[in-house]
C-alpha cells in the first residue's frame, strides 16, 4: 500500500508503510491509524491537556518497543507541545488535542497511549487518583475483580466514586477524578492507605509489597501509579497483544457479577459498546471530589 497524505481538521498527515503488520491477527499499521481516527471523540477528551509519552512499535507488537517522552525534531511545527522540567532538562511534551495530532501519533507507530494523570493547568497537581489492580503470579482475573471491589468499598467509605476500565491487559485499573489541588505525594499517600485498607483486610489475596516473591497468588496494588512522571493507559488506547485488545471502562455491575475478560473488550467490539453504552467515564470529566477527609485519615 503506497503512502499517502490525508487532510484532518485543515492539518496535512503524512501516512506511512501502511500495509506493515501490526498484529498476528493480520491487522496492519492502516488499521491501527484507523482505529485512533475512529475512536478520537472518545479518547480525546480524557487525553486534553495531558503530557503524552508515546509507546512506539515500530515493527509491530513482535518487534521492539520504546517508550519517547520528547517530540520528535521531524514533527510538524502545528503540534502542540509542553514543555515539563526532568533533572536538568526540559522535556518538550505532546499535547493531544485534537485528531489530526492523534493520527499521526499513531503513524508514528505509537499503538499504547500513556498520559499524566495531571493537566498543563497545573501539573503539580493531578486531577484523577489511580489504583492499579495487578495479579502477580497465580492469580486469577476473578482474583481483580473481587479485590476491586474491596477497593470500591474503601473509597466508598469516605464518598469517592470511582471508575472501573481493563487495562487491556490481565488487571483493573481504577480512576477516581479529584480536586487538582493536592500534591501527587498526598495523592500517593492516600492511595497508599486505602491500599493499606484492602490488603489489611483480605491479605491472602491482596498485596502492597514491592517484593514481587511477596505478591504471588495475590493481586497487587500498585498506588505508586500516582508519583511524579508516571503516567496510565488511558481508556479507549490499544493495548499491543493478540486479539488487539482495548483498555475499556465497566459499569461496577460487570465487575460485580464477575463474567467479563480483558479479551471480551477489543478493537472491533469497542464500538459497538460505546453505542450501547457511551462513554462510561464521561463524568470522570467533570466529577472533583475532595480527599479532606481521607487526608485526615492518612
């Protein structure tokens, strides 16, 4: 397929090696840059703001990955950049504000979308927590979906909603909007205590431990996700493994009943949930809740 350049809000994108496969399933890179083309009403609104740091597979999924935080010197000069302070250097950012800059984030091969969970407004302070649902070795995904639960129970307890996705991989991750008025280490704390909470009270089958040998049979609880320069797959990006899977938001009743898989939520079923059902973090949006009171408690 001979490359080619599209037009996207005004914007010209250079469309390239397009026929390269991406996946096993024989889906190329053009399926890729269509999926991101589709799915942009989606995606962007979450992605606004946001530092992106790009996970690129040039060759497809069987091939090597790197992460790239910096904007490539060949960008075009109408994408949007940030320019963020890392020991000593500045790192100039991609923002992701509309299609165009999409499309050709993933002509660049970049299959995952990752993104603070802070805006330029004021990247000091995040304006989503995450808990990170991980099963180690000999877990189950039946395992996440119980201690997820747990952790809703938790959050619960000091009025946070929360927000279920797949991480389009084997765990959960949990989204809960915020106030963008706490530091990330306060974000980190908290987290870490509610954590704390769950694992306390089904410690056979949960973890806080950074020893990976302390974590076997359990689902780890990754509140560190909240840190400085970390950064999520967020809801609606591809995940780079067979069945071209997505990272999709849940209703807690799916969780609940326990009948979902990760590979029940992919490139080709997304849209028919999202006619169904739109887009179930549409108030992560505009939902700021306050951790006063958990903060007391931390």
């Amino acid at each position: 397929m001979e490359d080619r350049i599209v037009s996207i809000e005004g914007r010209e994108v250079r469309l390239t090696h397009l026929d390269k496969p991406f996946w096993p399933e024989g889906l190329t890179k053009a399926h890729l840059i269509k999926y991101y083309a589709e799915i942009a009403p989606y995606i962007l609104p979450h992605v606004r703001n946001r530092p992106v740091v790009m996970k690129r597979y040039p060759d497809g999924i069987a091939g090597a990955e790197f992460y790239q935080k910096e904007i490539p010197s060949y960008a075009p000069a109408w994408i949007k950049t940030h320019p963020v302070q890392h020991s000593g250097k500045v790192v100039p950012y991609i923002i992701c504000n509309d299609t165009a800059t999409l499309v050709w984030l993933a002509n660049q091969a970049c299959v995952e979308v990752h993104a603070w969970l802070a805006r330029i407004e004021n990247l000091a302070c995040p304006d989503i927590a995450v808990m990170d649902l991980d099963p180690a070795e000999g877990a189950t995904f039946d395992d996440v979906l119980e201690i997820a639960l747990f952790v809703r129970k938790a959050l619960d307890e000091f009025k946070l909603k929360s927000f279920p996705k797949t991480s389009g991989a084997s765990g959960l991750h949990l989204f809960i909007p915020i106030q963008p008025v706490y530091s990330r280490g306060i974000v980190t704390k908290v987290m870490k205590y509610i954590a704390g909470l769950v694992a306390g009270v089904v410690p056979a089958k949960a973890s806080t431990g950074r020893k990976v040998d302390l974590r076997t049979g359990k689902v780890y609880l990754d509140y560190l996700q909240n840190g400085r320069g970390k950064t999520m797959a967020f809801q609606y990006g591809l995940r780079p493994l067979p069945g071209v899977p997505v990272s999709t938001p849940l209703e807690w009743g799916e969780v609940g009943k326990g009948r979902i898989r990760p590979a029940d939520f992919n490139i080709e079923s997304i849209f028919h949930r999202l006619k169904e059902k739109g887009d179930l973090y549409a108030d992560v949006l505009t939902l700021r809740q306050s951790l006063d009171e958990l903060v007391k408690m931390a």
